[in-house]
C-alpha cells in the first residue's frame, strides 16, 4: 500500500512541476494564431515560440536521464 501511495504522489508532484511549462506554450501559441487569423503579423510570438525551444532541447536528455535515475531507484 505504501509503495502505490509514493508512486501516486510522485505522479501529482510531476504534473505540478510540467503545468507551469506548457502554460507559456500555450499563450504563445494563441497569440500567434490569433494574429495570423486577423492580419496580424505572428513573428514576435513565434520567436518566444522557437527560444523556448532552443532552451528545452539542450535540457530535455538531462531531465529524462534524471527521471530514469530516479525512476530505476
């Protein structure tokens, strides 16, 4: 019973620390539909867009190698 217990709150703790990333994601994301859909030029929120990106593909083996580490424990 206690293993299932650690194993369902490290899953509410593992969403709780992934909401606060795909939030941005998703403003940036309507922001540019929204100006592509009225006119608008979309570039600004397409940057933000691609620097996310570009911070979160350099990062992304390490946080899965860490999640591997921690899961295998």
């Amino acid at each position: 019973m206690c293993h299932s217990t650690a194993k369902s709150a490290a899953g509410i703790l593992l969403s709780l620390l992934v909401l606060p990333l795909t939030v941005p994601v998703l403003i940036f994301g309507a922001g540019a539909v929204e100006a592509a859909a009225t006119g608008g030029d979309p570039g600004a929120a397409l940057l933000f867009l691609a620097a996310g990106l570009a911070l979160a593909l350099p990062l992304a083996p390490l946080g899965c190698a860490a999640a591997i580490r921690i899961g295998s424990a």
